[in-house]
C-alpha cells in the first residue's frame, strides 16, 4: 500500500505540473476539476475528497444484454466495482440485470452503463431513473450545440468560421452550414462553454446565437487521458506574453541555447502551425520556427527550464501523433534534469495507446484504368501493417481502408499509393458518407500532390494562417542566414473580380504580408502571379488571404514544362451531338483558347494556358464520369431527424431536431404525415401508409403499423408514427442499392467462355489483318468506327438512346431478355377495369352511382382512390364533383363519408355516358331517376371487411365475383350507398398493348422471354399468361435479379435485362446490355445501355434487329477493305509487271482513296433504315400467337423456388421484399374463419403478400 500510495502522488504531482505549464485559462469550475483526474475511473483515489459519513448511497437495477457465462459476471463485477463512488455490485446471470449502491455525487448510472458498454455489452437503466451527469463528470463528456449564424455569403465564410473555430481548445468537431445559416459544433464542456464558441464566431463580424444544446456524448477513458494530456491552447495573447517573459529572463543573464532538430511526418502548413503553436507556449521555450521544405525546427530555449528530451517528447505527443523528432548526436544525452518527469509525462501521448477499434478512411485515387490497377492497389496496400481490409473502385475512383490508426494513418497510405505511381488524396477519415464521394464544384477534394487546382474551401480550416496581427514577430527576428531557401513563385486562379479597384485591394493587402515579395494580378485572366518566401509563407496560405478578402481563390498547378497543348484519346461519342457538346464545355472553361474533337479518330487537340489550367482538369472536364443519377438517389435521405425521447408509457418528454450524421442505431425517430423516412428502422408507435415507389418501383402505398419495417428516403403519406433506427449511414436500404450498382458496374465483365480453337483462329486472323494494316490501313480503320457512328445515329431517330458502340454491338448477340412488370410490362399506374351495379339491391342510376363514388374517393389520396376518381370524371365528362363531409380513412380497409350536390354535376354535365361496353354490366342500364330534391349519400367503400365492419352482409354472389376478379390480378372493391350494397369496382394495374406483341416477336427470333418481379405469384401469373410468358421469378429481391443475370451469363448466355425501377438498377448495370424505359427513374436510366424514349416495348425488338443491321454492314465493309487489300498489294508490288501490268504511284494513292470512300458510303447506306412498323409486327404474329392457360405458366419463386425466408436474403432485402406490393395486392381483407368458402380465395386490402402477415416477413 505504501507503494502504490507514491505511485498515486507522483502521477498527480506530473499531472499538476503540466497544467501548472499549459496555463489553462482561469474558470468558475477550475478549483473542482484540479481535484479530478482520467486515474479516478480506474479504481485510484487522486485527490478527491473522502465520502464522508452524510454522503448519499441509491441501490439502482441495471439491464444488462450479452452476459453467457459466469466470466461475463465476474468481468463486470470487478471492473464496475473498482469505480469511483461505487459501494457495491452484485450482477444476476440468470435475470440478466445488477444491481448497483453507488455515490450519485461521485458518480451516475450513465457512466454505469457506459463502463460495462465499453466491455462489449448492452446497458440501460431498468427502473427508469436517468441520473443527470454530476459536475465531477465533465472532463469525461462532449457536448453539441448548435448555433444560428448570420452574415454568411459564400463558401469562404464557411471555411473561415470553420477553419478559426476548430482551432479553439475543447472543440472537437465543427460543420457550418451555409444554407441552412447555422453551425453544429462539438466541444468538450470541461474546456470551452457555448456562449465561448458564440462569442468567437461574433468576434468574426458574423451574428451567432445559441439555437439549441444537444444532449452530451460520453467518451471512453481513452478519449478522458487523452484530454487531459493535450496541450491546451492559451489565447495568442498569453503565447505573446511569454515570448516577452523569455526574453526579460534572457536579459537577466540566463543562457539561451539554440537547438535543430528533424522532424518527420509533416505534410502541410498546419503541421507547421500545430507544432509551432504549442511548442512556443512551452515554458524556457522563446522561439521555435519549423521548415516543412526541410523537415526542420529551429528552438531556441533556457535548458534550465527544458531539455531536447522534453522538447522531443513533446513534440512527438501532439495530434496526430505521427511526428517522429531526431535530435542532434550533442543533445541524445542532454536530458536527464529534473524536468525530465514532466516531460516523460508529457510524452504519454495518445499515439502510445493501444487503440482496440479499426478506422476507416476514404481515398480518392486517379489514374487508375482498369481492373489490374484496382488489383495492383489492393494487392500492395492489403500488406502494410495495420491494414484490415481495402477495397478499391475503378468506376469512383476511390479506395476504403479499414486499418488500426494506432499503427498506420491515412497520409502513410496515401503516401504508398502514390509510390505505386497513382494520384490519391484523402478525402475523409473515419467516413460514414455515400460511396460516390464529393465530386461537386463546391466540394472539391484536395490533392496533396500538386496535380489539379487546390481548393482552398477544404483546406483553410487546416491550413489557414493566423491573422496577420496575431503571428508572433519570431520570423522578422531571425537571421538572415536561416533563410538561404531562395525565393519561389505561385499561380492562382481567382474569381469575383470585376474591376480594376478588385485588383488593387489584392495586389495592396498581399504586399503587405510577410514573405510576399511581388504580386502581379491580371482582371481579365483571373490569375495571380506572386512571388514569396517559402521560409515565412506558402501558396495556401496566399489564396486563404485572398479569400479574407472576400474573392475565391484556387492554387494552380505548376504547369511551367508544358507548352500548353495536348491531344486527348476520347471514348465513347457516338454522335455529332457528343463533339459538339464536349468542345462547348471546353471552350467555355477558362485558360482553354481552342478546343477540337475529331468523331472519326476519337482525337480532340487543347490549347491552353499552363498558367491558368493544367491537363489533368482538362481530362476531368472531359470525363465527367461521377454518377449524378445515383448522386440523387441518395440525395433522397433526409437531412435532419426528429429524434425523441421517450419516457414512461411511450410517452414523448422531449424532441429535438439533429442532423443526419448524430443519429445513431437504436434512437427513436418521429416522422410526420408527409416527411421523408430518414432511416431504415421498425414502426414503434402509429399506423401509416409508405410510398416507396422511389425504392421498389411499385406504385401502391404499403400499410405501416407497428413491428413494420420502413425504408429510408420514402415518405411517410398519412399518420405520424414513432419508428427505432435499425440501420443508419451506409447501412440503409438506399446505401446498399447504390453499392450493388457500384459493384455490378466493376463486376460487369466480356463472357470469358470461349474455347480454344476459336482463340488460335482468332490470333491467326489477327495476324493477317494487321499485315494488311501495315500496307493501307484507312480502309480497315473506318469500317467499323463509321458503321457504329451512322447506326447509333438512326437509332437515336427512332427513339432509341443507345449510350456508345459496345452495347449496340452486343444486341445481337442477345440470348435472353429479361423483363421487370410494374412500370414495363404494364402502365405502373392503376386504371378502373371494370364497373358492376348490383340490378336487384341498387337504388340508383349508373350516373349517379359514378358521380357519387367520384365525389368520395376524391378527398382520398390512395392510387385506388385517385384511379377511381380520375375514372368517374372521364365517364361524367366533367372536372368538377360534389360536395363530401365527415370523410374518414381507415387505412387497410376503405372510406366513409357523406356525398351531397351530385344533382347538379349531373345536370350540367351534358355528354353523356358512353354507350355500355364489356367493362360495364348489363344491370347498369338502369332508368334514369327522376329530378328530385338534392339529398344526402352516406357512402362507404372498401374491402369485404370494411363493409362488414359497418354492419352489411356480401353474398357468396358478390363474393364469387370478386374473387373471379382478384384471381386476374385485379383489386375488387365494394360500394355501399345508404346502407345498401349497390356496386363493385375492378381495378387493375394495366398490361401494356404491345407487350403481347412485343414478347411473341422475340420469341419468334429464337430469344428466352422472362419475367422476373418482386410481385407476388399469383399477380406474376396472371400478368404473364396475358402476354405470353411462360417462365416468371416472382416474389424477388433486387440482389435476386442480379444473382439470375449472373446465373445466365454463367451458362454462356448473352442477357438483356428492360426495367424502369431504382430496384432494377443492380441488374440493368450488371446485363450484357441494358434496357431502361424513357419514363422510368434517372438511377435506371444512368445504370443502363440503352433508353426507349417512346416507351414502346416494340423498341427493345427494334434495337435487337437494328444491331444485327449495324452487324452486318460492318462484315462488309470489312469484306471491301480486304478485297482491296488483297488484290491492290500484289499488283502495286509487280508482280504482274511480266505481263505489263503495273500501278504508278497516283493510281496506288487514288486507289487507297477510292477504298476509304468505298467503305463510308457503305456505311451511309444505314441511313436507309427503317424501322419495322406495327402492322409488320402484326401481320408477321398473325395467326400464331395463342393466350397461355395458367397451367402453362411455370412460376418459380425467388432464385429456385425456395420461400423466401431462405437464409442467403440479407436484412435490407427482407425490407426491400415486403414493400415490393403490386397493385393487385391491395384487396380484401381475408374473411374470417367462419365465412364462406368463396371469401377464402380473396386478396387482402392490407398489402400483406402470399396470404401471409407482414410480421411473417420482417
């Protein structure tokens, strides 16, 4: 005990000097918290007060999840009982709970649970008691506030209050916003206080208020010593301060020794900064001053006061913590004074620590150009110590490393591919954000090897220089012979300037500055040239000053060898709409004088300014390659939440509004009527109605009670509901999509199923042609090049997009197409099918019963409702309905409500009703009823539940009807005016008129036809025996129809895959080639190869037929190429001189012409095409197309037949399956057990699939 006792008093007294040396700020609190130390929460007493006998002792019930052994019981109760203020701990196995006598005025039940959190397991308070953190907690606690600020104009103004607030001490996190004009920062309580962080961003000349105090996060006892070992910053007035007691100390006879020392691992001006900064506001320490050019810092110190072992030690702790000190052979042993405990304590820094957690951070990597690059990076970078995993996308551009940050950083890694020869910069680390990164103007990524322009937006924070009136004069008082580096010279590119006034401000205010030597700034380019010292400043700084005074401001690159031309290779024009739109962007880029795109030789020749643009932001220009489709399919998420707290009996205690990033998995989130879902999680509370037609592509909305799932990014149509985050970030439904469209566009390969003898053939004709591309290559170079472009350019007439010559050389090759059904093979919207009035119970005219149906399903805004409405307008000929009352809605069963006023649509509606057809039943030719007094209607619609919920009896008649309709894959709803059954509606999701036709053609050119859907088997059947399909997958998810893509292409299958929905997408990306529909969702139409733009499945026949066309006339023109070849190559060679035959140079060159020329008007003879009409279609299938029974429907659910609770589905899936509901699933409720048997057969209005409950599939 004695032992430990000195142990525990040497660490106090170390801690007490180094606060003593960091000279924190003076605070209300700090008398406190010099008593309490990271040591209190790991069973040491240092310097606390005792107990004492009038302290308060609570027994509290802890739960307590993840306990399987008697271990997991002794691990917590030693660890919990060895805190501060705990008397005792007694843990239950079998209950799974403990219970806990602690001190509340030492410590809380969230540092509780907290504790036995960080041992891996689940914590919570059992009995309901949320114990407020006591002040002795602090140090071990952030907390966010959020601030209302005023004043900002532009991205500068963001990157100024961010980059000046992240330096304040205690602030961890900063994001200012400048649309939404407000700033969400993270601090740590125990160092600065709201009104601190307000007070700053005042002090900027901005208006800040406090908006609102978020709840504090706890941090482990890692993040607590780390805290209390940082260097906390002292306003630069005390830093100046201290350089005026060195030098007073110095001129009363002190030594002062100047001291170099090497300093590895810094990358960039802030590194400087950081060091200089802190290091300066040592005690003994009087000037520092740090070359990042040559790796060196120059201090000058009183060794009385420090030593180069203290010096090093301290430099080595600062954050990051991957600064690495040499010292000089003279001073390695210089350091073993009595300050040398201090600095050893000082040294513990949080690099040391063993840290058990994985980082991840993402790099964004150019240059790459294939699927060996991507290799090659995960191959070397996977070797380094402290990788986990890596994982690189070509189509992105960027590579995700898991690695342990206690071994590796993210500069080491970037560092390593750049050694390999790529281009990378790290982007963000510890990244929870869409796997398409920033690719926009406004956040453009930084990079680190002086390749494209620097965004100074991005760096400023980091790098930004302190205001000229706050940098030490320690620079103007060295010697001149400290500055040997000669003088360098810096472009940048600057905008928002517009006269000459502009221009003087910036040439005035950077002359001003130290190490600005000259500065030339031109108005009509929009450049600086300035000349600088690289001793005193650097570029970035240059452009953050540029950006104080209010103008945007880039660094160039150093574009000095390039004479400012470059000829670009460009894939993938297919038309003279391409060129043209390329060479407009370019010329409209500034520093780019001319711009010319050659379609022929897929060539385009720049001119431009080195000193302005730099090749490489020419050839971004030029690619454009990030996917804005998929950007706005996550820009769906939502950007807040309403996160709610909950106390007893569910009852809500408090709501705040957070952004996105600060909502974690298992909080409690509100969703109003008409707000966005914005994360994937399970319906605690409320009934609802989803639309998550973005997500699924099914039209119909899907009932949400509670235990439903909900997906993120779709909205929430009717009631309010509580709902408990499952899945947050890169986890949710929509994230995942996106990465199976990520992974099958890099996953998307040629068939490799080719056999032997074809390669040798192959090689030995390869051979040949490049033999005769030696001789006259023009010909042979324009046969297929000339061919592509004529043929993408007729499609293009006809309403087919096709997106570059591969997938138009591919379409004839198709084996198999695979069709989606909502929105493809029918309308994807439903239409009223069908109109039966009971003759023998109604009241009413058929005009009446319309106008009054129209009237009530008008206040509904369910698609039946709206179908039914849209319906009755048509047939009344009128816009305008009556007038209804009492509306109710109960979702899952049907409407009720009072009609009045339906006499006078009636009598103003002059057309009238068209003459009965075969949708209309003969008991509709009622009399017309005579004028009457305007009246009342109490009318009720829905399900056969709904109806018998009010009291009215469905006869096996009726009922037989309806299932007769829902065996269709129609939706039956039932009508009831003043209490009596008087009508039923079919309702149906409508095939479209040439699907048939469309399937029968290619069927009859010896392609497989199949429908694949996530819809439920029996609507799958019925909508494939309507079009002639006989083989369907129903009931699959979207990883489903890429698995069935990849199967076919397995067995050497050339698959098309038509679809429309964001759910399609995976699969379209990953088909040979993909169709997407005109009027479907940008994400399919992005992930797709081809675009009908008139909607016409005819289109996707016409495609196929157009590439065997396009096919074909490049044969011959290949075949006239080599017939030139080979007969003009002898003759021009003599070898008919014998018999007087031989070609003079002219004719050998008129010849080659005459070959060129041969070969485009080859080509030119696609113009010619003409699309096969739909009376060829017609007459060619007539007589041969025959309806398919049901029997003759093979319907295979899933992959194979497996029900779906199979265990390859994932979560996400399961979510993605049960919203998938057709419209034929929105039917009757299923009869009760004592109902007939006809009422067995029917559907359910609660858009449940397979007859099942939803709980079934969550």
């Amino acid at each position: 005990m004695p032992e430990q006792e000195r142990q525990i008093t040497a660490r106090e007294g170390a801690s007490r000097k180094i606060l003593s040396k960091l000279s924190l700020p003076t605070r209300a609190w700090e008398p406190a918290m010099k008593k309490s130390f990271a040591f209190d929460n790991v069973g040491y007493e240092g310097g606390l007060d005792g107990l004492g006998p009038s302290s308060q002792v609570d027994t509290s019930t802890i739960r307590i999840l993840g306990m399987t052994c008697q271990s997991c019981v002794k691990s917590i109760e030693d660890r919990i009982s060895s805190l501060k203020g705990i008397v005792s701990m007694k843990v239950s196995l079998e209950q799974g709970s403990a219970t806990v006598k602690y001190v509340p005025s030492v410590v809380s039940l969230q540092q509780v649970c907290h504790q036995i959190g960080d041992m891996g397991f689940e914590a919570s308070i059992a009995e309901g008691k949320a114990a407020s953190w006591p002040s002795r907690s602090l140090p071990a606690q952030e907390a966010v506030v959020k601030l209302r600020v005023e004043g900002m104009t532009c991205q500068s103004c963001v990157g100024s209050i961010e980059g000046k607030v992240r330096k304040l001490q205690g602030v961890v996190r900063v994001k200012v916003s400048l649309s939404n004009q407000e700033a969400v920062i993270t601090y740590q309580p125990y160092l600065i206080q709201p009104e601190d962080l307000r007070d700053h961003v005042n002090d900027m000349g901005f208006e800040a208020a406090i908006k609102n105090k978020l709840a504090p996060l706890s941090l482990g006892p890692i993040d607590i010593e780390r805290l209390q070992s940082t260097n906390p910053k002292r306003p630069l007035s005390s830093a100046n301060q201290n350089f005026n007691n060195s030098e007073t100390l110095g001129h009363q006879g002190r030594n002062v020794v100047t001291l170099q020392l090497r300093i590895d691992g810094m990358h960039c001006k802030s590194c400087v900064l950081n060091i200089e900064e802190n290091i300066g506001q040592l005690l003994g320490v009087q000037s520092i001053q740090v070359s990042l050019e040559n790796k060196t810092a120059q201090v000058q110190y009183d060794p009385s006061c420090t030593s180069p072992v203290a010096l090093q030690m301290a430099i080595e702790a600062l954050p990051p913590g991957n600064f690495k000190v040499s010292l000089p052979d003279a001073a390695e042993g210089s350091g073993t004074d009595h300050r040398s405990s201090s600095s050893h304590s000082l040294g513990s820094s949080p690099r040391n620590q063993v840290q058990s957690t994985c980082s991840t951070t993402l790099i964004a990597i150019a240059g790459m150009t294939c699927a060996s690059c991507v290799h090659t990076i995960e191959g070397m970078i996977s070797q380094l110590e402290g990788v986990q995993q890596i994982s690189v996308s070509l189509a992105e551009g960027t590579g995700t490393v898991l690695y342990n940050p206690s071994v590796i950083s993210p500069e080491e890694l970037r560092a390593a591919i750049e050694d390999m020869g790529f281009e990378a910069s790290v982007v963000s680390e510890n990244c929870s954000t869409n796997p398409l990164g920033n690719h926009s103007a406004g956040n453009s990524v930084v990079q680190t090897t002086g390749g494209t322009p620097t965004s100074v937006q991005e760096v400023a924070p980091h790098a930004g220089r302190l205001p000229t009136n706050h940098v030490p004069d320690i620079w103007a008082k060295s010697p001149q012979s400290s500055r040997a580096v000669a003088p360098q010279k810096c472009f940048l590119q600057i905008k928002g300037m517009t006269c000459a006034s502009c221009v003087s401000n910036i040439e005035r205010n950077l002359q001003k500055e130290a190490g600005v030597l000259s500065v030339l700034v031109a108005l009509m380019a929009g450049k600086a040239e300035v000349k600088y010292d690289p001793e005193v400043i650097q570029p970035l700084e240059i452009a953050q000053l540029i950006q104080d005074l209010g103008f945007e401001a880039a660094v160039m690159e150093d574009s000095a060898g390039s004479d400012g031309n470059i000829e670009l290779t460009i894939t993938g024009m297919t038309c003279a709409s391409c060129v043209h739109n390329i060479e407009s962007k370019l010329t409209r880029t500034n520093g780019i004088t001319y711009a010319s795109v050659a379609l022929a030789t897929s060539k385009a020749l720049v001119k431009f300014d080195p000193e302005i643009i730099g090749p490489r932001d020419i050839i971004k220009i030029i690619e454009s390659k990030t996917s804005e489709a998929l950007a706005k399919l996550m820009s769906l998420q939502a950007t807040e939440a309403t996160v709610v707290t909950l106390g007893e009996d569910n009852v809500i205690i408090r709501e705040e509004q957070v952004p996105m990033e600060l909502v974690q998995r298992g909080d409690i989130v509100k969703v109003v009527p008409g707000g966005k879902f914005p994360v994937d999680g399970k319906v605690l509370e409320g009934n609802t109605m989803a639309d998550e037609s973005l997500i699924t592509g099914e039209a119909m909305p899907v009932t949400k009670k509670p235990g439903s799932t909900v997906i993120a990014g779709s909205i929430n149509a009717h009631g309010s509901v509580l709902i408990k985050a499952t899945h947050v970030g890169n986890d949710t439904t929509l994230a995942q999509i996106v990465k199976l469209v990520e992974e099958a566009q890099m996953s998307k390969n040629p068939n490799k199923h080719i056999s032997q003898t074809e390669v040798i053939i192959r090689f030995a004709f390869q051979t040949s042609i490049t033999v005769l591309c030696i001789a006259c290559p023009c010909s042979l170079g324009l046969a297929t090049p000339t061919a592509v472009m004529v043929g993408t350019g007729v499609a293009a007439q006809n309403g087919i997009l096709i997106k570059g010559g591969k997938p138009l050389e591919m379409a004839h090759k198709i084996k198999t197409v695979m069709f989606d059904k909502t929105g493809t093979i029918t309308h994807g919207v439903p239409r009223v099918m069908r109109v039966l009035l009971l003759g023998d119970v109604a009241t009413l005219p058929l005009r009446k019963v319309l106008a009054v149906v129209g009237t009530a399903e008008a206040s509904s805004e369910h698609p039946l409702g709206v179908a039914v409405t849209k319906y009755c307008k048509e047939e009344l000929g009128t816009e305008t309905l009556g007038y209804c009352t009492d509306f109710q809605a109960v979702p899952g069963c049907g409407i009720g409500c009072k009609v009045s006023n339906v006499e006078g649509i009636l009598a103003h509606s002059e057309r009238p009703l068209s003459a009965p057809a075969s949708h209309l039943n003969e008991a509709g030719n009622l009399p017309a009823e005579k004028d009457a007094a305007p009246q009342t209607f109490s009318v009720l619609i829905g399900n056969r539940e709904w109806l018998r919920r009010n009291g009215l009896t469905i006869s096996s008649d009726v009922s037989d009807a309806m299932t007769d309709h829902e065996m269709k894959g129609q939706t039956a709803i039932l009508v009831a005016i003043d209490g009596v059954l008087c009508g039923m509606i079919a309702i149906a999701d409508a095939v479209k008129q040439e699907a048939a036709l469309a399937v029968h053609t290619l069927q009859s050119m010896g392609v497989d036809v199949i429908l694949i859907t996530g819809d439920n088997r029996k609507t799958a059947r019925a909508i494939a025996t309507q079009v002639g399909i006989n083989k369907v997958f129903a009931e699959v998810l979207p990883s489903h129809k890429v698995a069935k893509v990849q199967e076919l292409q397995n067995e050497g299958k050339r698959v098309a895959m038509v679809g429309d929905g964001i759910n399609d997408s995976p699969a379209l990306a990953q088909a040979d080639v993909g169709v997407a529909i005109g009027t479907g969702t940008d994400v399919a139409i992005e992930a797709a190869d081809v675009v009908l733009i008139r909607n016409d499945l005819l289109d996707v026949v016409a495609s196929i037929h157009l590439s065997k066309r396009i096919v074909r006339r490049i044969r011959i023109n290949l075949v006239l190429a080599l017939i030139y070849n080979l007969v003009g190559i002898p003759i021009a060679a003599g070898v008919f001189m014998p018999i007087g035959i031989v070609l003079q140079p002219w004719m050998g060159s008129a010849a080659m012409a005459a070959s060129s020329v041969s070969v485009v008007l080859s080509s030119l003879q696609l113009k010619c095409y003409k699309k096969p009409d739909l009376e060829r279609y017609e007459a060619q299938a007539h007589g041969h197309m025959k309806p398919l029974t049901a029997s003759q429907v093979s319907v295979h659910i899933g992959m194979d037949d497996r029900r779906r609770d199979s265990p390859r589905a994932t979560p996400w899936d399961q979510v993605s399956y049960v919203s998938q509901v057709s419209l034929s699933s929105l039917t009757s409720d299923k009869p009760s057990r004592h109902s007939t048997a006809a009422d067995d057969g029917g559907d359910k209005w609660s858009l449940l699939l397979n007859d099942r409950d939803e709980e079934q599939y969550i």
